[in-house]
C-alpha cells in the first residue's frame, strides 16, 4: 500500500489505486458508497512501515522498490499552456 487513504466509508487504500479506480467510478470499490472525501492515513503508513522494518531487509527494500514504481508510473502531468496564454511574435513588414 503507498499512501493508505480512507475514504467516507471507512475504508482505507493505496491512495494511488483508489484514484486510478475513481477515475472510472465515484463509488467505494466495497461498499459502494459515494465517495465524497478522501484523507491520507499517516497511522496506517507507519503501521505498514513498522511491520516491513521487522520484518527484514529484503521485504523493506521489496517494499521500497514498488513504491518508486508507483509513484514514478503515476507523476501527475504538467498541462501545456494554452496558445493564447503564450506571447507570438508579430512580423512587421515595411510597405
């Protein structure tokens, strides 16, 4: 889970996977509630974090790794500005 998120519900996801679902619905995927508020849970990312960092080495680093995976493939985009916004320059001819 990167980034537990609850929802109005009471559930609680990776915050990722739950905007990837919204974006198709605006329900709960268990419950089907709409959902109308989201929160990060910091608790349940130290909880999750704690376990891992018992746990050892290798489950840490697995754990890491598919977290800069995660975020790397879900980088918001920039929006380009919009030609209107952007200056053009005037060619002046002498007649």
């Amino acid at each position: 889970m990167v980034k537990a998120c609850t929802i109005n519900c009471s559930h609680t996801f990776c915050e990722i996977c739950l905007n990837t679902w919204l974006r198709e619905s605006n329900v709960c995927p268990l419950c089907r509630t709409s959902v109308q508020t989201k929160t990060l849970c910091l608790s349940m990312d130290n909880f999750i974090t704690n376990i891992n960092n018992l746990l050892g080495n290798a489950i840490k680093e697995h754990r890491e790794k598919i977290q800069q995976e995660k975020l790397t493939v879900n980088v918001p985009r920039v929006p380009q500005m919009a030609w209107r916004g952007r200056r053009r320059r005037v060619i002046r001819r002498n007649i």
